[in-house]
C-alpha cells in the first residue's frame, strides 16, 4: 500500500494545474479505508504475484473511486465526506467535477501502462456499470415502485462493480485460472453488496462520527432496502406518508423519526441488517475456490468487517 500511495501521489500532479492536486489530496488523504486497492493487492498475492503492474492498477481503482466520490457529491449536493467538508463545498461543484474527470483520465492511463487488454477491458466495463448504476439511482430513486431489484442494480453498479473489477484485475495480472477469476469476481461482487447494505442501514442507525449524518438518505429521498421494504408493507395510510416525503419531497419536522418508527414496526432495518450479512457469507463461500493462503483468511476477515458495525 505504501508503493500504491506513493503511485497516487505521482499520478495526482499537475504541472499546469495546481487545483488539482488540492481537490484531490483533500479526498485521498482524508482517511479512507483504501479497501478497493487492497483487493487488487490481495487478489494478486493470493495467486503467488508480486508483479508491479498490480501496484499500478490498485491505485487506478482507488482513482475511479476518488473520481466517482467527487462527482456524487455535487449530485448529491453533500456537504460533508468522511467527517470533513466536501470538495464542492470548499471549491465549487465545476472543480469536483473536472478533477474527477481528470482522475478518470489518469485511472486509464495507468491502466493501459499494464498492457493488457482483458485488464483494460474489465476496468472501462466496470466504469461504465458505475456510471449507469448512478443513472438508475437517478430515475429510480423518489419513486415508490422502486423495488429490491432495481436497488440491487442499483447498488451492483454504484458500488459492487468496483469491488469486483478490483479483484478481477488482481487476479488477471497474477494469471488466474477461469474458476479463479470466477471466484474473484463473485467475492467482490458479493462484497460490494454486503458493504452498501450497511452503509444504507447506518443512515438510519449509525453514528456521524463514521463521517454521515444520521437521515441523509431519507433528507436526499433515496429509496434504499429499509425504506424499500416498509414501502412495500405499508398500509394506505402509511404509504400516503412516504408519498408524501419521498415522492413529493414535503419533508417536515419529526418527519425522520416517523420514518424510523415506520421501519421498527415492520421490521425493515433488521431484515436489511440479516441481508447484509447474507451476501457477506456469500463472499466468504466464494473463497473456496481460491487457493489456502493467509490472505484467503483475511478476505473472508474483511467480509465479516464491512458487516461488524452492524450487529
């Protein structure tokens, strides 16, 4: 990790334009748990490759997920990442855009350094499925006939398709077998639901210290699984209230409380809370395939992780 930082810091230079560096060394150097570089890392190793070129393409995911982090916030309007005010807010919205395109940019460079078309292949892939998870998220949320398929599309492109790529790339440049990759593939992709699921549940149940404030998701009317569920439970009286505050946006005092209190009685939070944990287990039986190494140990450590928090 030392040697990917060290690649970050190379690769977020600008001759031309100071700002960039700024931004960026703002939301890299802010404390992040560097998850997505560690799998690429991981991934290679357990395969017996120290090859540099998984250096290089750990810190290309770390760029596309600097880049994505920057463009939601001003999509999202946020005002806060990671416990510290947002790029948007300290710049303006058309700096976190552009340098996010810029890391785009630089995540792709690093990319075809590696000189492999099947690794360049999966990285555009999965910006791509990035991009169109963020539109479906877009057209999807406020509407109450969203439903657990469409946020699992959702969640798989905005989140899972990173951590899936991350470790596919790992184990292309170490050379994995089809069954291999397979599993690689199925751990991150199983692993980047688990993680978005908890991070969805702690909007109504974590603490801001973690770097959100309780109820951004119900104040930014996204439909996530524990609203979601108590939607598709509710009675006309309560489904008139999430009309009312999802749909349509009238959002009063005491408003999240009742929300809460709508998905305690039904039950929404826990369920979403043994989901998560579900697609946890699903990312540690996807290690079978993998040889027995320490860090095999370890991947199936980080799936507990991501879910901890929760129970």
């Amino acid at each position: 990790m030392e040697a990917v930082n060290a690649v970050i810091r190379e690769r977020m230079a600008s001759r031309h334009a100071p700002r960039i560096p700024e931004v960026t060394a703002h939301l890299v150097e802010a404390g992040g748990k560097r998850l997505r570089p560690m799998l690429t890392l991981a991934a290679a190793k357990l395969l017996g490759s120290d090859d540099i070129r998984a250096v290089k393409l750990a810190a290309t995911v770390e760029f596309i997920h600097t880049a994505t982090l920057l463009h939601d916030d001003v999509v999202d309007e946020s005002t806060k990442r990671r416990g510290r005010p947002t790029a948007n807010l300290l710049w303006d919205n058309k700096s976190s855009v552009l340098v996010g395109d810029y890391l785009l940019a630089r995540a792709f460079q690093l990319m075809t350094e590696c000189g492999s078309l099947e690794v360049v292949t999966t990285l555009a892939n999965a910006s791509a499925v990035i991009s169109e998870g963020e539109v479906l998220q877009l057209t999807a949320a406020q509407s109450l006939e969203t439903g657990t398929e469409i946020y699992l599309n959702v969640i798989r492109g905005k989140t899972a398709a990173l951590f899936s790529a991350a470790c596919e790339v790992g184990g292309m440049v170490a050379n994995a077998t089809p069954a291999q990759q397979a599993a690689l593939f199925a751990y991150g992709d199983a692993l980047g639901i688990a993680f978005q699921m908890a991070d969805d549940l702690l909007d109504y149940g974590g603490t801001s210290a973690i770097g959100k404030n309780i109820g951004d998701d119900f104040r930014e009317r996204k439909l996530t699984l524990p609203v979601i569920l108590a939607v598709e439970k509710a009675d006309a009286e309560e489904r008139a209230f999430w009309t009312r505050v999802i749909e349509k946006g009238d959002q009063r005092e005491g408003d999240l409380e009742e929300a809460l209190r709508l998905m305690q009685k039904h039950g929404t939070l826990e369920a979403t809370r043994l989901e998560a944990h579900a697609w946890a287990d699903k990312a540690r039986a996807a290690l079978a395939d993998l040889p027995d190494h320490p860090l095999r140990g370890i991947l199936a450590d980080v799936a507990t992780y991501v879910v901890a928090r929760l129970t």
